[in-house]
C-alpha cells in the first residue's frame, strides 16, 4: 500500500473515530518522573553499562476521542557509569511525539498503550565524548487512574527509547527503559 494511502487511511479512521467521542475532545498536558535504566549493555565484554538514573518529563498533547491521544513529549534522564565506559555520567534528552491508545475499563481505571518516534541528544558530563543526537523510537504502556470528578489522572507508565550509540567505540543498539508516575489535566473535559 502507498503512503499516500496509508495516510489517507489513517485519517479516516481517526475521522470516523473522533465524532464518537467528542465529549473526550481537547487538550492535555502531562508531568512525570521517575526511574531511568537500560536494558541492554553498552558491551558485554569488558562489561559497560549505566547504573540507575533519574527522569522527568512532561508532555502537551491532544485527545481526539475517548480512546486516542497524540502527544508532544520532552524527557530528561541522567545516568552514571559503570564497568568500562569511559565517562561518568550521561545526560539523555528525548522530544518527539506518539499516539495514545486507550480503553477505559470503569471506575475511572483506563490501561493505555503508546508508540511513536523523535530524537534523542545524549551529553556526557565530562570531556570524553562530544554531544551527540540519534533518531529514537519509543513505545510504551500505562495507566490512567481518574482522581474523582476533576479533570487530571494519575499516570504510571513504563517507557522505552531505542536508538543507536555509536561513539566512543561502542556500536550498539540502546533501549533505555524509564518507569514514571506523574499528572495528567484535561482541558474542557
């Protein structure tokens, strides 16, 4: 199938999709924090790797409906190093943007999947290796847990960015994990 059907697809759906909900319309934005680590090793052998940072984030977004949510996202993490990398701790910043799927369940309880896709810079603290940016994917998933009759959620989600370090003779595919918690406000809900 061509892209242009691909998009012209996708917008019918989202057409069809976004008058069912329409109540569920507007604008969000998120806040969150939490745990940043890795899931695969810069090298096996001398083993290289980071030890468990910190993150923050937040992100603007738009509900289309009660069940699709596309977000602009900005996160920070930082994590030290260990084993044989040669620097002692690494910056990561990550913007991009991601839809939202999501299905309420009931009693303000709604699980949520997500992917999409920007960059990250990673900035070593030190002067061992130079500011870098690579293209990232990231995918994820979480809940919403609705706090009464107010427009905000609770959200606790896990989150990965997979790009490419390939610097400081390293050529590795990364997948950072995050897991956060944080705020959700619904504007005109």
């Amino acid at each position: 199938m061509s892209r242009i059907r691909m998009l012209a697809f996708g917008a019918a759906l989202l057409g069809l999709a976004s008058p069912l909900g329409a109540q569920d319309r507007g604008p969000v934005v998120q806040a969150y924090g939490g745990v940043y680590g890795h899931a695969i090793n810069l090298a096996d052998a001398p083993a290289a790797h980071f030890k468990a940072g910190y993150s923050f984030g937040g992100a603007v977004g738009y509900q289309l409906n009660r069940h699709f949510v596309v977000n602009g996202d900005f996160m920070f993490g930082r994590t030290d190093g260990l084993g044989a990398v040669p620097f002692e701790s690494v910056n990561r910043f990550f913007y991009g943007a991601d839809i939202e799927a999501r299905y309420p369940v009931g009693h303000g309880f709604t699980p949520f999947v997500f992917a999409g896709g920007g960059a990250v810079t990673l900035d070593e603290t030190g002067v061992n290796m130079p500011r870098f940016t690579k293209p990232a994917g990231l995918f994820g998933a979480g809940f919403a847990y609705q706090l009464g009759q107010m427009p905000a959620e609770f959200v606790a989600q896990a989150r990965s960015y997979v790009y490419e370090w390939d610097r400081n003779g390293f050529e590795r595919t990364q997948w950072d994990v995050t897991f956060v918690g944080g705020f959700r406000y619904h504007f005109g809900k």
